[in-house]
C-alpha cells in the first residue's frame, strides 16, 4: 500500500489540526495505520495507531486526550485529528501502515508515507 499524507500547517498553540493519510490500494482495509513524529534534534517517536476495523486505538501518553485517530475503509483514508496543540507537538509526522497495530515507538510498519510538517507557535 502507498501512502500519502496532507493537512500539516502552522497553527498557534492551543489550536487545532487534522491529518489525513490517503492509501492506494485495495487492500487498506486490511492493514493496521499509525501516525509517527520526529521534531527537530528527537528521535523519531509512535504517535497513535488503529487496528483494520477502526475498533482499537493506542496513543502514546504525550497525546492521548489531546489526539484522536480514525479512519474511513471507504475512502481509504486515515485521519488523526489533533487539538490543543502545544509548541512541543512541532514536528514532521508520518503516516505508516502495517498489518497489526502497534502500540510504542518500538513498532517500526512496514509502509510509511512521506511526511507533513505540524509547527505549532507559542
């Protein structure tokens, strides 16, 4: 599966943005998605995940209540929908897939799209 993310920006903190990760293939479906970050000088880290039906969700504790991770097998599309965001959310995020959801930044999918800048100001 080929993924594609969008929907990155500069936002002020306390703001809000929504990702979207469009996927070729007939086959999106059957994958797990999750979203994954590296801000300047870190090291690349697991954001959020979703199994195939949209029926377990995992979020790093960074976000959880913060973020939310969807999706929609109909328009093949995987979402992660971020508010109050905080100058420490800046980073490249990263759409990826892989066939089971995993859970820590220790998951390493097998597809990843390319990535979209967040910059969130104070």
């Amino acid at each position: 599966v080929q993924l594609q993310a969008f929907g990155g920006g500069l936002v002020q903190a306390g703001g809000s943005l929504r990702l979207s990760c469009a996927a070729s293939g007939r086959t999106f479906r059957s994958y797990a998605m999750g979203w994954f970050r590296q801000g300047p000088g870190k090291e690349r880290e697991f954001v959020a995940s979703i199994n195939w039906n949209g029926g377990s969700t995992y979020y790093a504790d960074s976000v959880k209540g913060r973020f939310t991770i969807s999706r929609d097998n109909a328009e093949n599309t995987a979402y992660l929908q971020m508010n109050s965001l905080k100058p420490e959310d800046t980073a490249v995020y990263y759409c990826a897939s892989d066939t089971i959801p995993g859970r820590d930044s220790r998951w390493y999918p097998q597809s990843w799209g390319q990535g979209t800048q967040v910059t969130v100001s104070s």
